[in-house]
C-alpha cells in the first residue's frame, strides 16, 4: 500500500504540472490532481513519519485548494448561495469595524 500511495503521488504532481505547463483551458484540471497527489503523500508521509515533507505537502494541499477554488467560477458562486444570510448584528458589527480602521 506504501508503494502505491507513494507512486500515486508521484505520478498525479506530475500529470498535474503538465496540464499547468500546457497554459490551455484545460490546465485548471491541474488543481483537482494535486490534491489527489497531495493527499497521496500527506498519506504516505504520515505512514513513515516524515514530519516536515508531510507538513510541506500539506501547505501545498492548501495552495491546491486556493488554485482549485480561483480556477472554477461555478464552485465560487456554489459556495456562496449556501453560505447562510448574515444578521443584522453581523452588518452592524462588520460596518463598525470597517469605520474604526
């Protein structure tokens, strides 16, 4: 299982930086492959405890999940009707703030 989840990895950050590389509509498919990649070696890394490459592998998993999120316009507006209606004390408080900055 090791050797799969540490080739698996391998394999998708690499398929992910040819699509990017390609600068093509296509490329934004690069990010849900990194995340597959990342959480392929945050596994495998985990497995053999090696703390700071997973801890790197991880920030890249973030960076992943930004690229994935900025690459597909869809899944913004998607997030953004489910979020809940802010209250009116959320307004006053967020307006508050904006005022004493």
């Amino acid at each position: 299982m090791l050797h799969f989840l540490e080739w698996a990895g391998a394999v998708l950050g690499v398929i992910g930086s040819y699509l990017l590389a390609e600068n093509r509509a296509f490329s934004r498919y690069a990010w849900p492959i990194w995340i597959g990649s990342n959480a392929c070696l945050i596994a495998y890394f985990a497995s053999i405890h090696s703390w700071g490459v997973l801890a790197m592998q991880a920030i890249y998993l973030l960076s992943s999940v930004r690229g994935l999120y900025r690459s597909f316009p869809g899944l913004r507006s998607r997030l953004r009707r489910q979020a809940p209606p802010r209250s009116a004390a959320d307004e006053s408080l967020t307006s508050r703030r904006r005022l004493t900055e």
